[in-house]
C-alpha cells in the first residue's frame, strides 16, 4: 500500500499565518505540522510516500523534508496542485504515482494520538472498495457526518450537516482501492466549486464496498486558530506521534 498526504490549499482560516507559508508547514508543539501525518503513515509500516502540495511555499516542503530520512525513508515523491480545487481534486494528481496499487491517504493537518497500522492491515485483507475512519466529536457540523445502521455499517455521509444525525464525523484519513481514481472523474465542483471527499466516500457506500473503524485515541485537525492551539497541548501533554530526530 502506497501513502499519499494532502498538504495544499490556501489555509484561509488561519490567515496572516498563512500569508508567507503553507499551513501544513506551521509547528504543532515542536515539529512542523506536515511532520505528523507523514510520521503516521510510517508508523502503519507505510513507507512509499508522496507529498501533494501547492502554493507558493512548495519549495519549502522540499527543503524541510527532503527525501525523508528523517522517517528513515530512502525517499519522499512531491506533486504540485495548481489552484485550490478541494480534496479530492488534489487526490486525482496522485494517480500516476498509486499505480494501480491501494492508497492511504492522509489529510496533512490530521494528527491522531495512536495508529493506523491495523485498520490498514484489515484494509488490506478487504480486497476491494474503501475504508474510513471515525471519531465521536462534540461539533460535528464542522465535518463530513456519518450516519451508521444497527450492524455498524456506515449508509451516508453528509458534508458540514446544519442538523448532523450523528456525532461521528469522518476524519481525514481514508483508505481506497485504485477505482477511487475512476469515481473522482465523475465528480462535478460542489456549490463551493471544489470536488469533494465526501462524494467520493459516498461512491463506496453506494457501491456497498465501504467499511469504517472508529478511531482509538484522540484525533483533531489543525486548521484553525482554535484546532491548532489544541492540537499543540494534545501532543505536549501525550507525546502523541513523537519521534526522537
């Protein structure tokens, strides 16, 4: 299984932080945020990685990362996003470096207190389709919403409900087999002119070949001023994600 995170878009929530840099290269705590997602995919003993990002600030990433030997990678690939088309526009440029194989895919301001390595073992003993994952939160409104039946199997999700009929919001990690490159050329721009995760997730359910892990530990984003300050006292107060470098 290959790894791809998302690190581009604009990072309009936390302007003027993101005036001169790309948000994913802001610290949380101690290390860079980008540095946590892509530590998360290493820790599920993904190792095969691509960066996809954008901006004016992508040199940077090169610069900070290189070829990841800080992970103990041998190396790191890079993509460019021209524009901020949403998720799942950014996720389509990842398809030549997937190469037909299964892909987890990491949102670069995702940082989660535990590991995926087992939801991404069973992922593999799927065989077909997607699997994502899913936390109760307080603010579901906030994110893509699941609404999940009496077995546990998730029948739709619905993006930044104003009456969320559950509080489990999808996090940002997914998992998908290489037909997801196929449902994102189907897709039409939302009403906010992006191409949405959240469509292609509900591709799967339609499909019948989604499965969804509820998520051990904490998770929070980093996207705002608010989610940002959390996520830095998490990973102070855990030692969530840390690695000795």
């Amino acid at each position: 299984m290959k790894g791809i995170v998302l690190a581009g878009g604009l990072g309009t929530r936390l302007y003027p932080l993101t005036k001169i840099t790309n948000k994913h290269l802001l610290p949380v705590y101690d290390k860079p945020m980008i540095y946590y997602p892509i530590q998360c995919l290493v820790n599920a003993g993904i190792t095969d990685i691509q960066i996809v990002t954008g901006g004016n600030s992508a040199g940077h990433f090169l610069q900070l990362l290189g070829n990841g030997a800080d992970f103990g990678l041998k190396d790191l690939n890079y993509t460019f996003q021209q524009g901020e088309g949403g998720i799942a526009d950014a996720l389509k440029l990842a398809e030549n470096f997937a190469d037909g194989e299964d892909i987890a895919v990491v949102l670069g301001d995702n940082i989660i207190e535990g590991s995926i390595r087992k939801p991404v073992e069973d992922f593999a003993k799927q065989g077909k389709g997607a699997k994502i994952l899913l936390k109760e939160v307080s603010d579901p409104e906030r994110f893509g919403v699941a609404t999940v039946d009496e077995q546990g199997k998730v029948v739709r999700i619905v993006e930044k409900p104003k009456e969320p009929e559950s509080n489990k919001a999808v996090i940002g990690i997914y998992m998908y087999d290489a037909e997801v490159f196929d449902i994102v050329r189907t897709l039409k721009p939302s009403g906010r002119g992006e191409l949405e995760i959240t469509d292609v997730n509900n591709a799967y359910i339609q499909r019948g070949t989604m499965t969804a892990d509820v998520l051990k530990g904490w998770w929070t984003d980093a996207g705002t001023f608010d989610s940002l300050l959390r996520a830095s006292n998490l990973v102070a107060e855990s030692g969530a994600n840390r690695q000795d470098l």
